[in-house]
C-alpha cells in the first residue's frame, strides 16, 4: 500500500509545538481562511447540510438547513433533530444504537413550518474517527415539486383513463337512445292513422313526453362528451372581465330567481390572458353553479379580480354552508360529490382546464360560511418574457 501523502496543513500541524507566536498567528488566519472558504462552499448549495452526534445533537448547519427546518441563523447550533423531526429516531432503529454498523439512510418527511414541504433525507457516517464519538452528515434535500409533479402526472393519467371510460359509456347510451327515437317516430305515424279517440290521444301524449325525455337524455349526453372530451385550448388574447361579464349577463335571470345578490370587483384594464374563450366560459359556468346551489335565496356571490407581476387572478366567493374539511381533500377526484344528483366531475373538468391554460385553481372553505375558489391564469405578457429568456 502506497504511503499516505500528507498536505502541507499536516505537516505545519505535526509540528505545531515548535511554531513561534509569528508563525502560529499566521496558521491560525490560514486555518480561519479555509474555515470561511468551506463555509462560504457549504452555504451556496441548495441542499441542507447538518453534522450530527449519535445523540442527535446539530454541531454544525449550513445556510439551506436553516431556511428548511425554519430557524435562523446559528439557532440549529445545540439543538438535537430528533426533536425537530419527531419520529425520525424511532424510524432509524437499531442503526443509530452504539456499535452497530451504520448504513446510508434515506427517509422522506414532511414539514409544516414555515410552511408545507417534503424533505427527504439523507445520512451518512463520517469514515473518519472523530474525538468524542461518532459523528454524521444528513443532507437535506426539498422534493415538494417534484413529488407534487409525479403526484400530479398520476392524477393526471387517472383521470383521463376515467374520462375516457367515460365518455365510452356516454357515447354507447346513445345508440339505444337513437333506436328509440326511431320507434318512437314510426308509433307516432301509426297512431295518425287511428281514428280519433281517448285511447289514441293518451297514448300519443305518452308518445310525445318519452320523445322529449330521449331528446332531453340525448342533450345530457352531448353535453357530457363535450365536457370530459379533452381538447387542447385555442389559446387567444383574452380579457378575463369580458368573459365574466358575458357569463353573468347569461345567468343575471337565474340569480335573481333564487334571490343571489352579484358584488364583482373586476377592472376592465386587467392584463391580457392567453386562453380558450369557450372553455373559461365553461369554467365560469361551473364555478358560479356550485355557488349558486350552495346557497340559500337571499345569498351572496363575491368575485374581486387581482393581479401580481406574473399572474392574474379570479377570486370566486359564495356564502353558503361551505365544505367540509374530510371533503376538501377530495373535490377534485372523478364521481366524488356532495350534491344530491351531482355527477362529481364539474370541478375535475374546472381543474384539467386550468392545468391546460398553464393556471391552477384553488378552494378555501368553512363550514357554515363559505368557499372561495381563487383561479389562476398565467398574464400574456409575463409568459412571452418567460419564453424569450
């Protein structure tokens, strides 16, 4: 085995004892000097960097571990992460006991201050012995987008395996649906040819009512397929007010009907949007729908427009009973509804259409209150610089 090559630090070191006060100072300011190069090395990494005892106990933390975990600076210092990450001890069993042979850990967890976030975690054995025990570096690393992404592109593949099934079943319901149109059309020829009487003009009454509810099931259809069928948006220079504007001037009989009051707060100076007229409108039909049933006559429906350097954003307030919080988490997913009659897929198409024109939406609610729905609509401008960069 070769010998091992020492550095020139090493070699000062070795001789530590035979320095004057000249020489000594100069080591420690190189020694600081070092100090500060790691340091500075340490800080610019976006990964968190702890150095931990076998009790736990924080002995060194980068700048990324602070932001992470929440603490200011110098505050990890003493600390022990297994009170920061309660569980984390009890997960790494019989690795952390002493003697035993330490393995690269990983774990994922889940923090909720300064706010939500997944962290995974890695910990690995210094190699080399420390004075006072064993010593080891857990890294850090925040994977809330990428598993918000891979959770996303799952729902997303659900859901359109949903759809698709879906919109098959809708559209086999209309062959039936046009056979019995066809008889219904050849009864009703055969009864002009009867002699008039009270039999024939009830059973050409019955005739006409099944006519207007195949007619009826046949829209129902249509209207689904045209609602689940995913169509990539006609993205065009939108103006979100006119929209809104022209939804509401649709639905004002509707709500004056059931005794909702409008207060909407929109400028007609908002930036532009790109998006698809037809499905923003179809959007805004959703949306103040579930308001609307979710509403007692004499109700409240709040929409206030707002915009930020990147975005544009349309905050859709009822006054209702609002949703429970088991429910919350569930409003999105396919046939889930707490309408009685509801199909549970008008906020799953709300959502596949927002994700589609680059936005999100999003919904606060309590019980006995309200909800807002908060939709978020990428500004046209903000994403040509994004593209140009």
């Amino acid at each position: 085995m070769p010998p091992k090559k020492h550095s020139s630090l090493d070699r000062v070191l070795g001789r530590l004892d035979t320095l004057d006060s000249v020489n000594l100072a100069n080591l420690v300011q190189r020694l600081a000097r070092e100090r500060g190069l790691f340091e500075d090395i340490f800080n610019t990494l976006q990964e968190g960097v702890l150095v931990i005892t076998l009790d736990g106990e924080i002995e060194y933390a980068n700048r990324a571990a602070h932001r992470l975990i929440g603490l200011g600076a110098n505050e990890l210092a003493g600390e022990t992460l297994w009170r920061l990450v309660p569980g984390l001890r009890a997960s790494l069993g019989i690795a952390m006991d002493e003697g035993a042979v330490m393995p690269v850990v990983t774990r994922e967890f889940e923090l909720t201050y300064p706010e939500s976030r997944t962290v995974q975690l890695y910990m690995v054995p210094f190699s080399a012995q420390q004075a006072g025990g064993r010593r080891f570096a857990v890294i850090l690393s925040d994977i809330t987008s990428a598993k918000q992404s891979t959770e996303e592109r799952i729902e997303n593949e659900r859901t359109s395996s949903i759809l698709l099934l879906a919109a098959g079943v809708a559209h086999e319901l209309g062959n039936p649906l046009n056979s019995l149109t066809i008889h219904l059309q050849l009864i009703n020829r055969k009864l002009k040819k009867l002699k008039a009487s009270k039999e024939a003009d009830a059973v050409a009454e019955s005739v006409r009512i099944c006519e207007g509810e195949v007619k009826r099931l046949d829209g129902i259809i249509t209207n689904f397929l045209e609602a689940i069928r995913p169509q990539p948006p006609d993205l065009r220079e939108t103006q979100l007010s006119e929209v809104l504007a022209e939804v509401l001037s649709f639905q004002q009989r509707e709500l004056a009907d059931r005794g909702i009051s409008v207060e909407a707060e929109t400028r007609d100076d908002l930036p532009l949007v790109m998006a698809d007229r037809n499905q923003v409108k179809q959007i805004f039909f959703n949306l103040i729908k579930n308001a609307v049933e979710a509403m007692q006559p004499g109700g409240r429906l709040r929409i206030k427009a707002r915009t930020d350097d990147d975005n544009v954003y349309l905050a859709i307030a009822d006054s209702g009973a609002g949703i429970k919080q088991e429910d919350l988490t569930r409003l999105f997913q396919p046939y889930h509804t707490t309408k009685p009659g509801g199909h549970g897929l008008g906020l799953m198409v709300v959502q596949r259409i927002m994700r589609g024109h680059g936005g999100q939406i999003g919904i606060e609610s309590k019980e006995g209150t309200g909800t807002v729905v908060t939709l978020q609509f990428p500004r046209k401008d903000r994403r040509v610089r994004m593209l140009s960069s």
